[in-house]
C-alpha cells in the first residue's frame, strides 16, 4: 500500500524510520519482489505499513510489516523474510 504525506508523516514522527525515496536507484527491485508500497528503513530493518481497517483514509490504523532484517546486525545488509508484524499506529483519536 503506498501511504499518504499524512500517513507517512505519522510513521516517520512515531517510528523514527526513514522512507526509501521513489529516486534510489532499489526501488524497482523492492517494487518487483514486495510490490507498490511506501517502504520504511529503521533499525531493525525494511518495512511497509498497511491500513487496518477497510477505510485506508489518513486516519486508519496502521500496522507495520518488517518484510527484512538487517544481516548480523549490520546496516548494510537487508536478509527478505517471511512478513513479521512490527508496530501498530492507532488512529490518531487514539494516539496519546
């Protein structure tokens, strides 16, 4: 799921995580294994968001999809896996 400048905002200020721009030069090959979402870089590696509820507006609820993992605990390295639930956004109502 490509997320909205709203959406993406709230990832990055809850999260710390910085998007993977549409311009690095990696991007086709995310897109071809994982498909057309807004991919997230943290510490614990590479991630994609989707909306919880069938309502993908601005202020779904939001999960986090670790999708690969830094290799040895380098940052240098992605290893693909299976998907693995990472963080939840609540709706932003429900955000303290």
């Amino acid at each position: 799921m490509r997320l909205s400048e709203l959406q993406t905002q709230r990832v990055q200020e809850h999260t710390g995580a910085s998007v993977v721009p549409d311009d690095n030069p990696s991007m086709p090959l995310l897109k071809q294994n994982f498909g057309d979402h807004t991919f997230f870089l943290d510490n614990e590696g590479l991630h994609v968001w989707e909306a919880v509820d069938d309502d993908p507006s601005d202020g779904a609820k939001l999960v986090g999809v670790r999708i690969a993992s830094w290799s040895e605990g380098e940052d240098k390295a992605l290893v693909p896996h299976d998907p693995a639930p990472s963080h939840v956004l609540e709706a932003p109502d429900a955000e303290s």
